[in-house]
C-alpha cells in the first residue's frame, strides 16, 4: 500500500509539517485507499471526496501562509454516521433517517473540524446503534477487514473496517455496551469508550442515553490518545458533560506499567470465552507482569448480571429516544389516513427487526405494572456493579479481560438469535453501565489468524492510567495490525 | 334543546324537579389543575427566545424540535420562578427534584415525551387562603412541578376544530416555553370557591410577576377534576375532569353544569363514567372528547439526559427573604393596621392600585379616604382611559394631598373630582390645580354670608317654603348660592347658613 | 416470563408500531426468551439498594436565560415531509371523520 496510507497519524503529521507531504496528497492517497478497498469491505455509507479535498486545500494555504492549523490537520477521519454533520446525510444506518440532513454539526463534528480533521466519509453501522455485527445496517454489512466473510462487531463496524483497512488513520465511533471497543478487538485495532460525560453528546444521535459515548479509533494508542484530547472537554450544551478540563493523556503515556497495580477480572477469565480468546489474553497479561506490573485476582461480583440490566437499560432508554421518528418533523413517512396509523407505518417500514425488538423491549420494561420489576431493579442492579468497579479501584489502578469472548464470527452465524449476539458484550457493558473507561487493545491473533482484543479499564475519569497501561504493553508486544492471511482484504487490496 | 349561546341550559331534569332535596344529597369535590406559562425571555430547555406573533417555526431550534442528537438544557430563571411560586404557596421546596419523561404520541409533541415531573416535583405541599361568601377556606396545594409546552396544531376542515378536520398543521413556536403546574388538594366545594382559588392563584402569580396569567390568551390554564359524593362521605367518587374554560366565568358555569349532570346521573341511578369533558362555551355543556377512550401509560422514567435539581439552601433562603408582599398578606394588613373593610381591601389589591394606596397612607392620608378615591373614580379613570393601573399618573402623594383638600374643606367633594380629573390629566399636583383654577371652596362666613343673604332675597318663594317647614325647598337656594360662586362655596356651610338665616326670622 | 399475542400488539400499540401478524409472532418468541434472561436482575439487588439513574454524580446544570439564535423558518421545516405554509402537515388526528 501507499506510504502515506500505511503511515499513522503522528507520522503523517511529521510529513505535513516537514512539508513532505500536503494534506492534499495525504487526502488523496486515503480517499484513492478507499475506492480500492470499499468494494470489499463496505465500511462507508458516503464518502465526502470533495468537502475533503476543499477542506484539505484550505489546510495546505493556511501552512503556506504560515497560519496556524489544527491539532489534526491532514488526518482523514471516518466518521460514524450517527454524529450530526450540517447539511450532510446523517442516517444512523436506518431507512427512517436515509435522506436526513441535519439542519447542525454536533460539538464532536465541530471540533474535529476545528481541529482541522479531514472527514472524509460518514460510517456504516448497526441501524441506530444496536448491534454487535453491523448486520443490523439497513443498507449493507460491514465486512472485517482480516477475513471479508466475518463481521468486523458492531455498531461501530465501520469505523472501526476503515481504521484496520488502512482507509483512514482515525475514527470515531459510539459505545453503548461495547461498539468501539467490540469491533475494535475483532478488527485488531485500538478503541477506546471514555468516562461518560468526557465527550459531549450533543448532537450524537441517541441510544441509550445514559450509556453513549463517543470514541477514538486508531491504529495506535498514541493516536487514540491524540484523537481523544481533541474531542473530550467539558460542553454547555450538553448537561452531562462533566465540567471538566481536556484530560492530559501525553505527559504520562510513555511511563510504563512498572508497579502499577493491575487486576484481572475473575468474573471475565471464566467460561465462555473461546480457546483463542483465553490463550492469547492471558500470555498479554503475563507480559504486563513482565513489565513490571503486580497483576492480581479481583473481582466485580455483580458483573455477571450486568448484560441482564443492560438489555432492560437500554431499550427502556431507546424506546423513548426513538419515539421522535414519526414522520412528522423529517425522515421517512409512509401515509395514513390518520396521524396514529401514519406514524405507526412510517415505524414499522424505517425500522429494522433490532430497532424494532429493543423498541418493544424497552416500551415493555417501563409500561404501567413492570417499571419497577424490570427497569427500576435494573438501575438497582446498576448501583451494584458500581460498587464493585469502587471497591475492586482500591486495590487496583487499571482492571483487564478480554474485550469479547470470542474472535470474529462469520456474517450470518449469530442473526438469528438476538440472545447470543448479546452475549458479545458480556465483558465490555458493565463499564458502560458505571459510566467508566475502557479501552481495547490489539494483543494477537489466535489460531485462525484472528485479532483478539485485550481489554483495560480504568477509575472514573482514569483515562491517563488507561493509556498509559495500554502504551507499554502496546510498545511491548509490538503487534503488525495490518489485516493479512487467507480471506483478508490483503488477498484483494495490497 | 337549543339554548340562546351564551346562556346556560337548564338543568338537568332530575335535579330540577327533585330540586333542592337532591342537590343536597351529593356534595361536590373539585381540584384544580392550573397550568401558568412562564414570562421568561427564553424556553425551557433551549435558548429560542419567546416572543408571540410572527410566522409559525421561526421560534425553534434543534432542541425543541426534537432533531436527533439534541439534547435539553434546564432554563436557571424557570427553576427560579418554581422556586418562589412554591415559596409563596407555602410549599416544601424539594432538596432534590428531577426531571421525567412522560411519553405518549402526538404530533404536537417535538420528541413523543413531554419533559416533566414526576414523583420528584420541585414544591409539594402548600396552601392557598381563599376568600368565599362563608368566609375564608384553606385549599391545599398538593404540589407545583415544571414541564414544557407542546406546540400548536391547526385543524384544517370545515370547522376548524379536531373533530371532522381533514388534516392539521403543526407550529412549534409554543414547543418548548415553561410551564409550572400547580395542582389542588381536592379541597374546593363549590363552583364559586373554584372561580376565588383560580382568582387568588392568579393574584399572586401576578405578584410574583412570573406569568401575564392571561386565562382568555392560555398564558394561564385550568382544568378541573369534579366528582361528586353523599353528603358525609369520606371515599371520593368517580372523578372526571374538565377541560376548556378560558374565563373565571366559564369556569364558574362548567363546574356548575358538571355538578348538576353528575347529580342527575346519580340520581337516577346511572354511574358516572371516568372521562375527560370538554366544556364547550357555545352550548354552556360539557361533552365527551370523542378522541378514543384511552387509558394512557405514560412510562415515566427520569431523564437521563438532566441532572437532579437541588437548590442550594441560601439561594431559596434568599428567595424566601426577597418574596414580595402576597396578595393575602397584603389584604390581611389593610384591614388589620388601616381598617379597611374586608371588601375594600380585597378590592384594592384586586385593583392593581394597592400600591399607590400605600404611598398615600405613608404620605399621610386617611387609609379610608384613599382608598374610596383609589377604588371609585381612579380605577373608574382607568377604565375609561384604557390606561394600566399599574400605569396611573396619579402618585400616591397627590392621592394624599387631595384627600387632605377634602378634609379640611378647601374642596367639596365635587370639586376634588374635577381636580383628580386634572392631576390625572397631567395639569400639576391638586395643590397646583386648586391655585391655577382657583378652585379654592369658599369657606370664609362672612364672604359666604354676604352671598346667602343675596340668594334668600332673589329667592322669596323658597325661602318662605323653608320657613314654613319644606325643608327640600333648601336645595334651591342652596343651588342659587353654588351658582353665585361657580361651585366653590362649601357646602356645608351653605346649608348651616341658610338655616340660620332662614329660621331665625328677622335676624340678619 | 411468556409474553401473549395481546401483550405484545398492546405493546405495538404503546410504540406506534404497525407490527405484522408474523412479527408479533416472532417477537412473542424473542421478547418472552429475552425478558427471561433480563429478568435475572431480580435474583440480586434488593429493594435498599438505591437506583442508579446518572453515572456521574452532577447537579444543578443550568442555562442563562438569554436568547440564542433560532433556525430560521425554512431551516425548521426544510426536512419535513408534507410542509404547508410553514407549518408541518399530518393526516387527521382523530380517528373518526
């Protein structure tokens, strides 16, 4: 592949600012990356090739000129379609949203462009971000870059296809209960989910809102690290954002494990994961040891429950939060003789089977009679995994398990049965649910050539100490993210 | 049955042929629901500012129409206003209140939630002191809480109401504005206690300045819910509420009309059914909302998208310490320090002119005085000008100065009205008036005496009728005497004059 | 926990949702297995525990009251699907002509 594409981010930056290379040529390499490696991976709903190249010149005049640019000048971006970008189609993966425009640019948008991020194409997902597959698209499937037969995990499928294809350096994605830091694993990529309220949510399409948050994607956690301070920060328009400085994750990134106390979570070594999974996770923690870490036994109690209270959770949340769609006000309308019929058809055709499932999951939890069995005693249960995440940061400073169970699975094999494709996030939901960091890093391949994902979290607003664990065993390890072997878009896309 | 609009149609048959005997079997149950739209600059979860008028959606933004990914923001000067109406109500203010989602469809609803409160509500718990033909009633407020509007829909058909409309049209503008709901304890018993609670709510929304409270415009709202049950039973009966009333009388009329249709159901036997009406204004009657029977499930949750609210002590102790006088307390100190009448305070606050009644009693004048001027010709001026009371051109020492005219005699009561007209008119202070016309009231006895004798002479006939015992014949040379001196002659001494002239024959 | 065919049409209805016979069919199916393995919360948690409804514990979150720009008419209802005079259009409201 072309230098430029195979570069990171901060290498790209030293060729910009070295004058080496534009970002006008650093665009069109990735934007030439992804005509060659779309048609095999699907990870963008819509490439946005000439506001990237404006965008892109504008930076190279600014440089010529001598005017300052951005944190992220030159870096193509793909960008999960969930996050409103004015007057480009934003459709949350959904036909409800298809041709929808938003009249605003959320504050993440905002910033990346402020930063000088060339957005280079909106992201496939799982529709309204329900899903671990990104099956769950209304338009197509996302495929993982290391075996185009497998599903790169979702929501965040896309985002995260594109940062392993080489087709952008960056992404962002969202984390309900594991979208970045699933697909991330899968794709053998680094994905971070952020304390809940460090990225403003304003203008992200909503889920669960008590669960969504925005999160880098990167080749490496240096990147991600980058990608992360531009992002985060405390935003007045968004009243749970934590008002709360840019956390500083550079000054300590490269400072090592050495006493560091890190916890492996009993709860998340037992069964359930596969062979793969298990060996290559735990060979990264014995070298976490090696380094100089203190690794011990804890555990989160109440973490087993936590996919229970999650699928109450987040359904209860998302039927509310999709209530607006319709077809009133923009996206799809089917007609009705009456508003109720219309707005019940326009549903029934904008929705998918997922959207419609946790929809009526949730409408269910919180209806006259059930509320305080289901969506009351979840949130009680909630209160316990916090607890334990409090009483386990006593003795530790970072926690890990694997990121997913298991490495990918092939399209199709999990479709049929919701239940199990929940089951995929049984290691990553419960830091969603206490509203803490988490991060996933690529630590191997298992036997089939697949990525497996090591996962590290941390305290409420710990990301220093996340990144800086994750840095030192990612400096150690020294893994080759580029997707290769039998199946791999390397057999198609050099 | 057609009945002339705007009259009431007669009762039921049951209540009227068994007349009193029924009516008194049942006693009425009512609880007020009010709804008081807030005067803030801005809405309640988003900055678009609130201004009426204009084009349909030029008052919206992303937030209050409800576009994916935005997000509410919980408007300070709304809490504020919740926060001193509780205060005034006497109510508990929540160390921690929350915000909920109540969710239902319907197009007038940007998100199909209605953000709100729940079981959280910023007040619970208060009292409002009600002034009624039997004296005064405690009403109890159950609680105030917080919560947007919806927008407007414009039914489109022959008729321009719901029913038989062809399609609507939705304008958001209203989306959005605050609203605090203040809800009664089901304490009222009559359609005339419901009209003064709705009255004195009013008053002290007013007061507080927080709301125009405009019932007819919907800056304020009021649903009731009316039941009925047998005289000394404690269980409640079937209640239905009663929607529509856009005036303290309509409400009056409905309440009334629901009372009697619920007895003659009663009555006769028939239970009441659990509905919401519809008063209808045209008809004087309430009638079925024809909108499907629908037991809703709102499926309340907290927002998670708001924070709890929990008002730091000092700040409501500040708000507490900085109430202004309330209209019962307000009342209750005319009548106690100044002697006001029950009805003259009630009026004077109801007025809107209680305010220049204080600075005329500060600047000296007789608190009964004033207050008869205040309540008769300056309000009656008002009304005819159109002017505001709170705008009046009339301070409070003037009000004083021309009371004191009236008192000491430099101006009959006729003649102060004519100088009110012109203070009010803005020609200078009474003081100014009386030396600019001249208006002084001729109280000199001799000068005065000089006139009687002139007016006794030129009027033979009366005078002699007065002699003879007619005393009305008096008015006569009464009016020759005001005539001769352009109104200015005091009165009194007129008439203490002419009797002693006239029953003292022979004397000069 | 075995949700009926009433449950879930009532269900629709709650959610607007104009279900197909066969989807609430297999939704029955699904909603009924899924509700039983959430309903697991039961087995911990009692009633003391209090519910968590913010991850992180902020309060008293405000906003000035001073006006900020709004869309612009157009802007407003430039995405709605039947528009008249600016204002957005639905079908009729209640059920009956």
């Amino acid at each position: 592949m072309h230098p430029l594409v195979a570069a990171d981010a901060a290498g790209l930056q030293r060729l910009l600012h070295a004058r080496e290379a534009s970002a006008t040529e650093i665009t069109r390499a990735h934007l030439d990356r992804i005509a060659e490696t779309d048609q095999h991976v699907s990870a963008f709903i819509r490439t946005l090739d000439q506001s990237a190249l404006d965008h892109a010149g504008d930076i190279d005049r600014r440089l010529s000129d001598g005017d300052d640019v951005g944190a992220l000048a030159g870096l193509p971006l793909a960008l999960k379609d969930i996050l409103c970008m004015k007057g480009v189609e934003t459709t949350c993966g959904s036909r409800m949203l298809q041709h929808y425009r938003p009249p605003y640019d959320a504050t993440v948008v905002r910033r990346l462009r402020e930063a000088d991020a060339i957005v280079v194409g909106k992201a496939n997902m799982d529709e309204f971000a329900m899903g671990s597959s990104c099956e769950n698209s209304a338009f197509f499937p996302t495929r993982n870059p290391w075996d185009l037969q497998r599903v790169p995990g979702g929501s965040s499928g896309g985002s995260v296809a594109a940062v392993a294809a080489n087709d952008v350096p960056l992404g962002i994605g969202t984390d309900t209960g594991g979208s970045v830091r699933q697909p991330a694993a899968l794709c053998g990529v680094v994905g971070v989910k952020p304390t809940y309220g460090l990225v403003s949510r304003f203008g992200l399409i909503a889920f669960a809102s008590s669960l969504d948050q925005v999160g880098p994607i990167a080749r490496g956690v240096r990147d991600a690290a980058l990608l992360l301070e531009v992002i985060a920060g405390h935003d007045p328009r968004d009243a749970t954002s934590i008002p709360t400085e840019v956390p500083d994750l550079h000054t300590t990134l490269e400072a090592g494990v050495e006493g560091l106390r890190v916890g492996v979570v009993r709860e998340f070594m037992g069964e359930g994961m596969s062979d793969g999974v298990r060996s290559v996770v735990t060979a990264a923690i014995d070298r976490l040891g090696a380094l100089g870490a203190e690794v011990v036994d804890v555990s989160l109690p109440h973490a087993g429950y936590g996919v229970s209270a999650y699928y109450l959770i987040a359904p209860s949340e998302c039927s509310s939060n999709l209530s607006r769609y319709d077809g009133v006000r923009y996206g799809l309308r089917v007609d009705g003789e009456t508003t109720e019929r219309m707005m019940a058809s326009t549903r029934e055709a904008g929705f998918g089977p997922e959207v419609k499932r946790r929809i009526m999951i949730g409408t269910y939890a919180l209806s006259a009679g059930y509320y305080d069995a289901y969506y009351a005693q979840a949130q009680r249960v909630r209160t316990l995994i916090i607890r334990d995440y409090e009483a386990a940061y006593a003795d530790c400073d970072v926690l890990v398990s694997p990121t997913s169970p298991t490495t990918a699975f092939k399209l199709g094999e999990r479709a049929a049965d919701p239940l199990a494709m929940y089951l995929s996030d049984v290691y990553t939901i419960p830091s969603n649910l206490a509203g803490a960091p988490a991060l996933s890093l690529p630590v191997g391949l298992d036997d089939g050539g697949l990525p497996v994902g090591l996962q590290l979290m941390a305290p409420v607003l710990g990301e220093p100490v996340l990144f800086r664990a994750a840095r030192a065993l990612e400096r150690e390890l020294a893994i080759d993210s580029t997707p290769r072997g039998r199946g791999s878009l390397a057999e198609v896309a050099a | 049955m057609s009945a002339a609009p705007g009259a009431s149609p007669p009762p039921p048959t049951a209540a009227r042929d068994s007349g009193v005997e029924q009516a008194s079997r049942f006693e009425a149950v009512i609880g007020l629901e009010v709804h008081v739209e807030l005067n803030t600059a801005t809405k309640m979860f988003c900055g678009c500012a609130i201004d009426f008028g204009g084009a349909p959606n030029v008052r919206t933004c992303p937030v209050c129409l409800g576009q994916p990914g935005s997000l509410p923001m919980i408007n300070a000067k709304a809490v504020e206003s919740a926060i001193r109406l509780g205060l005034a109500l006497g109510c508990d203010i929540a160390p921690s209140s929350q915000f909920h989602r109540k969710n239902y469809f319907y197009p007038d609803m940007p998100k199909n939630y209605q953000i709100s409160q729940y079981d959280v509500p910023i007040c619970l718990g208060g009292e409002l002191q009600v002034a009624t033909a039997e004296g005064f009633r405690h009403v109890g407020i159950t609680r105030v809480h917080m919560e947007e509007d919806t927008g407007k829909s414009l039914h489109v058909g022959t008729s321009g109401r719901i029913h038989g409309a062809e399609y609507s049209l939705v304008d958001y503008n209203r989306a959005g504005i605050p609203l605090l709901e203040v809800v009664s304890e089901p304490d009222l018993r009559s359609a005339e206690q419901a009209r003064a609670y709705l009255a004195e709510l009013r008053a002290i929304v007013l007061a507080l300045g927080i709301s125009d409270a405009k019932l007819e415009e919907g800056s304020m709202r009021c649903d009731a819910n009316v039941s009925l049950r047998p005289v000394g039973h404690s269980v409640f009966g079937t209640r239905v509420e009663v929607k529509n009333m856009n005036s303290l009388r309509s409400l009056g009329r409905a309440i009334d009309y629901e009372v009697a249709r619920q007895t003659d159901r009663l009555s006769s036997g028939q239970p009441v059914v659990q509905e919401t009406r519809h008063w209808n204004e045209d008809s004087g009657t309430t009638s079925t909302l024809r909108a499907k029977e629908e037991v809703f499930d709102y499926r309340y949750f907290s927002d998670p998208d708001l924070v709890p609210v929990e008002p730091d002590s000092d700040w409501v102790q500040r708000l507490r310490a900085e109430l202004v006088e309330l209209p019962a307390a307000r009342r209750n100190r005319y009548t106690a320090e100044h002697g006001l009448s029950p009805g003259t305070a009630a009026l004077l606050q109801t007025s809107g002119l209680a305010d220049r009644f204080d600075e005329a009693v500060a600047a000296g004048a007789v608190p009964a005085d004033a207050a008869k001027w205040l309540t008769n010709e300056v309000a009656a001026w008002c009304n005819e000008h159109l002017i505001d009371s709170a705008g009046v051109p009339l301070s409070g020492a003037h009000l004083a100065e021309l009371t004191r005219f009236v008192s000491d005699g430099t101006l009959s009561t006729k003649l102060a009205r004519e100088v009110l007209e012109a203070v009010l008119a803005g020609e200078g202070s009474p003081g100014e008036v009386v030396a600019a016309r001249g208006l002084a009231q001729i109280s000199d006895t001799q000068a005065l005496g000089a006139i009687v004798d002139t007016a006794i002479a030129q009027n033979p006939d009366a005078a002699q009728r007065v002699r003879d015992g007619n005393a009305k014949a008096i008015g006569a040379l009464v009016g020759a005497v005001m005539r001769a001196t352009k109104g200015q002659a005091n009165p009194g001494l007129v008439n203490q004059l002419l009797q002693a002239r006239l029953h003292q024959a022979g004397e000069r | 926990m075995s949700l009926s065919t009433d449950d879930v049409r009532h269900v629709a209805r709650l959610a607007r949702l104009a279900l197909s016979d066969q989807e609430v069919e297999s939704l029955r199916g699904e909603l009924s297995e899924i509700l039983a393995y959430a309903d697991k919360v039961s087995e911990v948690a009692a009633a003391d525990v209090p519910p968590t409804s913010h991850a992180y514990p902020l309060r008293n979150v405000y906003r000035d009251d001073t006006p900020q720009p709004s869309l612009a008419a157009d802007e407003a209802t430039a995405a709605a699907p039947q528009a008249e005079d600016g204002r957005f259009r639905v079908p009729r409201i209640v059920e009956e002509p």
